[in-house]
C-alpha cells in the first residue's frame, strides 16, 4: 500500500494560551476530494496551513506522501494552496501570475508558454491571459489562482473557503468545476469550509472539525447518515434530538438519539397504526417555512423538545401553509434513530490519539 | 443672492490669503533678473539674465550645490534601505516594543529642528566625530528614514501578507519574493518616499547648521550670502534653483501616492 499523500500525526497548535489544533491525526489518500468541515475557529484552516508551511504545529509531524515535512518552509513542500482572497499578484497579468510557480523555479519560457496555455484552458480561460486580476470577475480569478496552483503538478492542492465570496448560483456552477477537475488531473485536494453542503456534494471524504478536534472522518453519506457526535448530528444538516425521557417513551430505550428531518412523516388524518419498527408521536405545528421545494414544519412534542420536519410540497403549498396550530402525528422508522452514545463507542479514527 | 455674496467673500480672502503665501516666492523671483546688483528698488530699474550665469560660474554656489546633491542623493538611499527594512519588520513581526520602534523612527518629524540638530551635535562632539559629509548625511537621514518608513509602511498596510504567502507556496525563496512580490508592490512607495526626502534634505538648513563643518551646503551658503548682500540677483537665482529642485519632487510624489489606490486584489 502505498504512503497516504498528506498526514498528520497528533499535531497540535497553539498560538500562546488558545490551542487551535488540539491533537489531530488524520489521513488524506492520494487523488482523493478530502474537505476539513466545521464552524470558524475550529482549527480547520490552522491545519490547512500547516500542511502549507505557514505555521509550523507545536506539536506533532506532517508528513507528504511519507516524507516528514515538519521542519521544511513552505516554498520547500511540494503542495500549492488556493488562497480564500486568491492572493492573484496584481502587478502581474493572468500569465503571469499562473506561470509563477514555473518561473521562480527557472523553467525555460517556451515550456512555461506551452505549460500556462493548458492551465488556462483547463480552468477555462483561454484568451484571459493578458489581463490584469483587477480586470477579472470574481469566478474568473477563483480560476486563475487554482490554474496557478496546477501548472506546478503538485502532489496536493489546498483550498482555502475557496468560494466564499462568490454568489449562490455561481458557487453551485464552481463546486461542479472543481470536482471535476480534480478528477481529471488526478491530485488530492484538501477543501476548507464552513459549508456542510458543499462538503457533502464535493468531498471522497470529509472530516468534521469542532474545537480543535475532529469529531467524524468519512464519506459524506456515512458522516450525514451516522453522525457519531451531537456535534456532528447538528452541523452536517439540520438534526432533532430527541432527549432521554421522550426517547424512552417512544423506543422504550432511555437513550438521547438524532433523526434527521426528511425521515419524519407527517400525517395530519390518517396516519398509520404504529407498530414495533415505528416511533409515532403527536404534536403542535408551531412554526411553517415554506421553502420552495419543500416545506419546513417545526412541531412541538413536548413542552421543551420541537422537532423539525421537511415535507416536499407535492400539493398545492396554500392549503399546507394552513396547518400552523394544528395537532399532527410524525412517524418514522427506528432504524432512522441513532443513538449517540454508540457512536463515540466504535473507534473515532483521528478525534484522539 | 446673500448666498453669493458669502460666496464672492469667501473667494476674496482664499485668494488673498494664496497670495500673502505666495508672492514673496513671485518677488524672488522677479529679482533673480533685476539689473542691480545690490540695491532695492520696485519696479526692478531692468531685467537681465546675466545673474544665471554669474552663478553657474561662482566655485562657491558650485561646491555648494554638488555638496547638497550628495547630501541629499546619499541621505535618501540610506533612508529607503533602513525605512523599508524597518516598516517590513514593524509589518510581518511581531516583537516586543513594536510600537514604540514605529513611533521613534516618526519623532524626528515631529521633534523641531534645532533640538534635533543640538542633540546631535553633542552627540558628534563628545564621540570625537570630526565634521564632514557624513555627519551631514546622518543629520539629514533622521528625518529622511521617517519619510521612507512612513510611505512604505501606509503601502505594506495595505498589501495583502497573503500575496507573499502565495509567492513562497509556488516555491519562490525569500529574495525571490522580494523581488518580483514586494519590491512592485511598494516601488510608488519608495518613489515617492524618495523624492520626498531628496526635496526636504536639499534644501534643509537648521540641522545642517549644528552637523556641518566648514562645508557649505546650498541652503547655508544662501543664508550667508544674505547677510552680505554682494550680487544680491545670484541669490535669488540659486533660490529660484532650489524651489524647483524641491517642487517638482513633491508634487510627483503626490501623484505617484495618489495614483497607487486600488491596485490590490
């Protein structure tokens, strides 16, 4: 088996008394779309940065593709990083810019000529190359700083909130570029964000961040469907957790478990007789959203536990809009519960040394 | 129509309070090509341009201008090597006394001149310097490294530190990011830092007066010529010499800074 293209080994960060890093391990397999999810102040851009260079753990190793790399500063680490404000030099024209990695490293200009034309046509822009950064759109120079790290053929790309400062539509159209990009070159990207959608929608595998730990590492599906951690239930998606008491009211099971939202069934008539593979309970619609595709209820069960509820809206959404106040029954599966106690029982690969 | 006659008085005074300003510059000038050579009389009796040439001959206004060419060429390079040196480290680094290191190399600014020129000429004596170009050049470097700190710090404020990130990530080395990263990224800052501190030590005269020796700098050899008021129009001329020499620095210097906005990004 070949080496893991990108390791940390129990590194820890502090910057004086604020640990940022506190014990990660973790592995990043070659030509994989790994993305470091969690909340800002979470410790995901530190260790992005310190597989870069720019800081170096106070405690621990990083390794590239099984090379210790700990000591070495960043223009020795054969890895480029795609900046959060893209960091586009910009004195320097789109050519320029994307042919830097080459030229400092004295690649000869014909090579450099030929190597830049394929990275812009990569990314799409061809014919962008005599334009300054200021004269670029914002997707456009989110291009030009990813080309710019590909010309180098590094062994891993490190992307830094990447999309976060451009609009909903065209942050939808980038996720699907950059993902398939990384498949056709083949190199490992690490992806930081705060965003579990786009986590879940690009990522091979993701690892979930909260204080400086990582909570899950996994597939997206496997992360979403089992969350391990309450922490991990409530940021990837929305998630009801339903407390000890009204858990062993409904499973007989005095044990607080999550349930994600579009697992519910909501009946106002007519609901199904409950049986033993079923959780039913009765409730008020307290709150309505109405969210195009789909209709969100929040009904409440008890006087402290509401739980969330997403309804496609196959009818006509006026006559839903219409069920505030009302009394319903929910319904789901038990197979839909997870327990969260069982999920810091099986073994939590990187959240501990 | 009471709004326009605000207007109109406050127009009037602008342009007297422009002119109070002004017109003595406009009278040396004028008697840079008067025909007497040591009287004063208004209207000048003739005009001639006989002075220009009187003082591009003297060896006296000669020695004195190559003097405070050197001065001043000397004292800027010194000042943009250690002002930009300083304002990278006051940018990129964090140590302790940060701070007080970026307000005492602005003091000199601030500080008036005699007092500057009083302490280092103590300074000088009681180290035993003899007096020459060099104490000169220090004196004027005090202010001269503010300037050059001052305008390169306001343009390292606001270059984005991950640009030189970006640069060591492509494999650039520390000189190599200087060079093709920082040094464009501050070139209008040292342009116009530069030409700043050229104009103010080329004509700067209290401080030279406690630094220098025997040598005579342009404006100390002006001040001593007015107090013998010999061929008075050659005076004028090498005044007229020095405004411009510190003009026309100073004003591409503020259009170099004021173009520079926006270049970030």
């Amino acid at each position: 088996m070949t080496a893991p293209a990108v390791s940390l080994v129990g590194v820890v960060k502090r910057f004086g008394d604020v640990t940022a890093v506190d014990g990660v391990t973790l592995d990043v397999l070659d030509g994989e779309f790994f993305s470091l999810l969690g909340p800002s102040g979470s410790g995901k851009t530190t260790c992005l940065r310190m597989i870069a260079g720019f800081e170096a753990p106070t405690e621990g190793w990083v390794l590239l593709h099984g090379d210790d790399v700990t000591g070495l500063a960043p223009y020795q680490r054969d890895v480029n990083t795609v900046f959060q404000d893209y960091a586009l030099f910009p004195h320097m024209t789109v050519e320029e810019n994307v042919a830097y990695g080459l030229m400092v490293r004295g690649v000869d200009k014909s090579e450099r000529a030929k190597r830049v034309a394929e990275a812009l046509d990569m990314v799409h822009l061809g014919g962008f190359g005599e334009r300054k950064p200021g004269q670029l759109s914002g997707g456009q120079r989110q291009r030009v700083a990813l080309a710019r790290a590909l010309i180098n053929r590094p062994k891993v790309i490190l992307l830094d909130e990447p999309l976060g400062a451009l609009d909903l539509k065209l942050r939808h159209a980038m996720q699907i570029e950059l993902k398939s990009i990384q498949r056709d070159v083949g190199i490992s990207f690490i992806y930081v964000t705060h965003d579990q959608e786009e986590a879940l929608n690009m990522s091979d595998r993701l690892a979930v961040f909260n204080h400086g730990r990582i909570e899950q590492v996994g597939p997206p599906q496997e992360v979403y469907e089992t969350p391990r951690t309450e922490f991990v239930a409530g940021f990837v998606g929305i998630s009801n957790v339903v407390p000890a008491i009204l858990a062993e009211a409904l499973t007989g099971r005095a044990e607080a478990f999550t349930v994600r939202p579009e697992k519910i069934s909501l009946h106002v008539t007519g609901a199904p007789a409950p049986n033993a593979s079923t959780c039913d309970v009765g409730g008020t619609v307290v709150d309505v959203v109405y969210l195009g595709m789909f209709t969100r209820y929040a009904v409440e069960v008890a006087h402290d536990t509401t739980l969330e509820v997403v309804r496609q809206n196959l009818d006509a959404p006026h006559r839903e809009r219409g069920l505030l106040g009302a009394t319903v029954h929910l319904q789901w599966g038990r197979d839909a519960c997870r327990y969260l106690s069982e999920g810091s029982t099986e073994e939590n690969q990187g959240g501990e040394l | 129509m009471r709004l326009r006659a605000k207007h109109l008085g406050l127009r009037l005074s602008t342009w007297a309070v422009l002119l109070f300003l002004h017109f003595p510059i406009f009278i040396v000038a004028l008697y840079a090509f008067t025909t007497e050579s040591s009287a004063f009389t208004f209207p000048p009796p003739g005009l001639t341009l006989e002075w220009f040439e009187v003082a591009w001959n003297n060896g006296d206004v000669r020695d004195a201008l190559s003097l405070s060419l050197r001065v001043a060429a000397t004292a800027t390079v010194i000042a943009l090597i250690l002002g930009t040196m300083a304002a990278a480290a006051v940018w990129r680094r964090k140590f302790f006394g940060r701070e007080a290191v970026s307000l005492f190399i602005v003091l000199p600014i601030a500080l008036p001149g005699i007092v500057t020129g009083i302490a280092l000429r103590s300074a000088i004596s009681i180290g035993g310097i003899p007096f020459s170009f060099w104490t000169i050049v220090i004196g004027h470097a005090t202010f001269a490294v503010a300037i050059a700190y001052n305008n390169v710090a306001a343009r390292m404020r606001r270059t984005s530190p991950s640009l030189l990130e970006a640069s060591a990530d492509l494999g650039a080395n520390g000189w190599q990011t200087f060079r093709h990263v920082l040094l464009p990224q501050i070139r209008p800052a040292l342009v116009a830092g530069g030409m700043l501190a050229f104009a103010l030590s080329f004509d700067e005269i209290i401080v030279t007066t406690f630094t220098a020796g025997n040598q005579q700098t342009l404006p100390i050899w002006m001040f001593t010529s007015l107090v013998r008021p010999r061929q008075r129009p050659m005076t004028n001329v090498v005044a007229l010499f020095v405004v411009a020499l510190t003009f026309i620095p100073i004003v591409l210097a503020t259009r170099l800074t004021r173009n520079t906005e926006g270049t970030t990004g």
